[in-house]
C-alpha cells in the first residue's frame, strides 16, 4: 500500500485490520475469487486509481510514531508506563 500498489490480499488473520476498506479481501482458499479480482485490478483503470488512493491513504497512519504511543498507552493501562 506505501508503494501505491492496489492491494487484494486473504480477508484471514491481521490482514482485513490492516487494510481495512483500502484493499480487496478475498477468502483464502476461492481460487476463482483470487482470479476474478486480479483481473479486475488488471483490467480496470478507475479500480486500480481508487485501490491505489485509498491504499497509500491508509498507510500513511502506520508510522513509527503511532505505533510508539499506541505501546505507550498499552504500558499506561497495564501501570508499566515511566512517568516523565
């Protein structure tokens, strides 16, 4: 998604989090819906632009930063936080 790659990935384990609505989820094992939805990323030009927006949108929330203060509030609610 950080590259502008449209993405269509397995709507199993952390991938749907991650990706949230930036990307195609598709069943693991539905080889036919894989094929389908490659070819619609291939073949549609207006799907891969909104694909690609949505997908670089979403990954710029993943940064060092946020994820710095999101283990900070967790070490915060489970009273291991250093006070300044």
């Amino acid at each position: 998604m950080a590259c502008g790659a449209p993405v269509v990935v397995s709507n199993a384990a952390s991938l749907p989090e991650v990706v949230g609505d930036a990307g195609l989820l598709l069943p693991p094992g539905n080889a036919r819906a894989w094929a389908e939805a490659l070819g619609r990323v291939l073949t549609d030009p207006a799907l891969r632009a909104d694909l690609r927006a949505r997908g670089l949108a979403r990954a710029a929330g993943f940064t060092w930063a946020a994820a710095a203060r999101a283990t900070l509030e967790v070490y915060r609610q489970l009273g291991l936080a250093l006070e300044n």
